[in-house]
C-alpha cells in the first residue's frame, strides 16, 4: 500500500519523507537532511546514515572505500560502515515499490522521535509517504555498525 499527502504524485519525491520498512527497522527516508533533522528534533552535529540500492551507486560518490574492504561491502547484509566520519550502508529495499524505485540513495533513520521507541501515529502524521506491504511496518534490531579503513575494522554496535 502506497499512501501520500503531496499533491503531485513524485514530482518531489526527493524532498518528501516516507515512511517504510527498511532492510533492519521502520524507518523515515528522505534526501532531504534538514527536514529529517526537523522531524526528529535531532541534534546538527550527528549525521544520518546514507543509505544506497545498490554498490554500482555508492561507487559513484565521493566517498572512498579502501579496495581491501570493497568484497566486504558487497556481500553485507544488514550491515552500517563508517569510512573517515561517513556512515552508510548497500540495503535494496524489500517492498517493490516505485516510490522506492526512484531513489538511488536516501538519508535513513529510525521512525521515532530522538530517543524514544517506534509509534505509528507520530510516524504517519510526520510522513509525507507511506509505504506498507501486508507484513506491515514493524521494529528490528538495529543494523551492525563497523568502523573500516586500510587496516582496521573496528565494531561500534
């Protein structure tokens, strides 16, 4: 199920948030930093988990990945690394949606407000999108989160 507020249906897609269920937990996704930060009444200094479809498209960034560590990344699952202060992670979205389609990369964070747990209703009333299947949107675990360069790996969570 798709359900959107905007009134042009993907024209913005890029500034919108959505709401869906990510490869680990429920998740806001947006390419929008500033209005994740809003919504989460988040802290500027702590950066947002960037997330991309697939490895073809993080290569395409600045982001450097050491080649020691680029079988690594490819073959992850559920997995955040951090290369020199840039978090990211390779997750395909689950749901075969268009919306989700569209966006090669997006910033990701939990759907909640800063320190408390998952609640559908401040998610639904904040989400511009709302992407559910029949499984619903449901909170995981957290993704492992490593710490890489040349030659150390470091694990934070």
């Amino acid at each position: 199920m798709v359900q959107s507020n905007s009134t042009s249906r993907l024209s913005r897609i890029k500034k919108s948030i959505i709401l869906a269920q990510t490869d680990t937990t429920v998740g806001f996704l947006s390419q929008d930093a500033a209005k994740l930060r809003e919504i989460k009444s988040r802290q500027s200094n702590k950066p947002f988990i960037k997330v991309f479809q697939n490895f073809k498209t993080l290569q395409k960034t600045n982001i450097r990945i050491p080649k020691s560590r680029k079988k690594m990344l490819r073959r992850a699952k559920k997995t955040t690394f951090i290369v020199k202060n840039q978090a990211f992670r390779i997750a395909p979205y689950s749901l075969d949606s268009e919306v989700l389609r569209k966006l090669e990369w997006s910033y990701s964070t939990s759907a909640n407000e800063s320190g408390r747990n998952y609640e559908r209703s401040f998610c639904e009333q904040k989400a511009d999108i709302i992407v559910e299947d029949k499984q619903g949107l449901f909170e995981g675990r957290a993704s492992r989160l490593y710490k890489i360069n040349n030659t150390k790996i470091k694990r934070l969570r």
